[in-house]
C-alpha cells in the first residue's frame, strides 16, 4: 500500500488519567507520519490499547514523553521488556525523547530492572529535549518543535510537523502558558488536556475553557480535548469550552482516529 509521505493519522490510545477506568486508558496518543509512527507519552494500558488500534510495540519509531508523571511514562519499562521478546524485531530501532533529566530518569529505571530492560541495538537513541526554551529536531519523516509548559521542571509540549508542514500539536499536562500558545499557532489539530471541569480547576492543568482559549489565541483548526478525570463525566466539558472556542471541537475518546 503506497504512503504518502505526509499522510497524518492520529490515535488517541488513551483519553484518561491515573484513576482506573475500563473506558479511558491513561494517557498516549499515537501519531502515524509517513513510515514513522510516534507514541506520545506511554502510560498504563497503551501497549494493550496499540493492538486494539491494529498496531503494535514492534511498529512504533518513536516514544516522547511529556513529563514523568507515572500515568503518562509507566508503560516505558513494560514496553521496553516485552521488546526483549525474542520472535519478534522492530522494522526500525526505537528513538526515546523527553525533557529536562530524561537521561537521569532513564539510567534510574536501567538501575533497578537492568538487563531486563536493555533492547541492545533495537534501541537507536535517548533524546533529552532543551526544557529552557524552544526545541527543534528534524527526524525521518517529520520535524518536532518542543516548549516548555506549566507543569513539572521536565514538561514539555510538542508539535509534529510533516515535511509539508501540516502540524499537530500535543500539550501534555499543563496550566495555562503562553509558550503553548505560541507552539499550536496555526496547527491542524491541538490536542489539549483538559483535566477537570471549570469549578474544580487545579494549579498545573486546563480546565475546557481555558484549553478553548489556548486554541482560540493559537488559530487551531480542531481541537480535541482529553485527559479526563471522572468530574468530567458529570459536566458538559464541550459547553465550558464554548465559552472560549467556536471551531470544531472533540472530545477524546479510546482508539478515536482522526485523520490529518
């Protein structure tokens, strides 16, 4: 099957958090660009959620890791195990790419699991991302531009631009940033945490309306909202987000597809 080279398909393998649920995985999005096909951010249930999507470890190029929060990384150290598996090898060996003290954090997990965790030659790099400022690497088939966001000292947000430049960008956790309206300027797709209800807003996460402001001031053309803890399921997460945004909006749901 011929590929074109900036096709752009997005997966959203989980839409959740780190509260058990047997609809919302935690959280990571799948985005396919040409022959390369990228997972940001891994938390639990994502290997299971990849084979539900038709995919597998085994095709996935790429993991970038918004922060270290364990409902977004904790699948890193399954995912690289079930690696090890010896009847199967990846078509590409795997880049890992995050932010400030990704190479600490990374030599910690080698500390404690060791040789379980070593996928030898199947592993082509570990990337750590600029966190002072903004970040911009040219890979196979796509370019990423990372910025820094309100979260954690390691958080970043990421945009993934084929080599025509059609964007999407994915926030991770984060409280309202001008950084990350500067990163979305002009995507396709914004796909924006939007953690709890207005009432319940927390430092370090969106609420709808504030996710809608960001997609606002940024001129997205879509925005998908995600990262929803249970309060959102007895709020009307899309009329807070109309508040502040009237383009086309969506509400991440588990192995959504949208194509770019």
């Amino acid at each position: 099957m011929h590929i074109d080279k900036n096709d752009i398909t997005v997966t959203i393998l989980g839409s959740g958090t780190c509260v058990p649920s047997v609809a919302r995985s935690s959280c990571a999005v799948m985005v396919t660009v040409g022959q390369s096909r990228l997972v940001l951010d891994c938390g639990p249930g994502t290997m299971r959620r990849l084979l539900e999507a038709g995919s597998s470890i085994h095709e996935v190029t790429h993991l970038f890791f918004s922060h270290f929060h364990p409902d977004h990384s904790a699948e890193l150290v399954p995912f690289l195990f079930a690696t090890k598996y010896p009847r199967r090898q990846r078509g590409r060996p795997l880049k890992l790419a995050a932010g400030r003290g990704f190479l600490d954090f990374f030599n910690g997990l080698k500390n404690v699991y060791g040789s379980w965790i070593d996928i030898g030659a199947q592993l082509d790099a570990v990337i750590e991302m600029d966190t002072a400022g903004s970040d911009s690497r040219m890979f196979e088939d796509f370019r990423v531009t990372s910025a820094p966001v309100a979260h954690n000292v390691e958080s970043l947000a990421y945009r993934v631009e084929s080599q025509d430049k059609r964007a999407v960008v994915y926030s991770g956790d984060t409280g309202y940033t001008e950084n990350l309206v500067a990163l979305a300027a002009n995507a396709e797709l914004l796909i924006c945490e939007a953690a709890l209800p207005d009432s319940c807003r927390v430092d370090g996460h969106l609420t709808p309306s504030l996710a809608g402001k960001v997609a606002s001031r940024a001129g997205v053309r879509k925005l998908v909202l995600t990262h929803f803890y249970p309060e959102c399921d007895q709020t009307d997460i899309a009329a807070e987000c109309r508040k502040t945004f009237d383009g086309p909006l969506v509400l991440a749901e588990d192995l959504m597809v949208i194509k770019i």
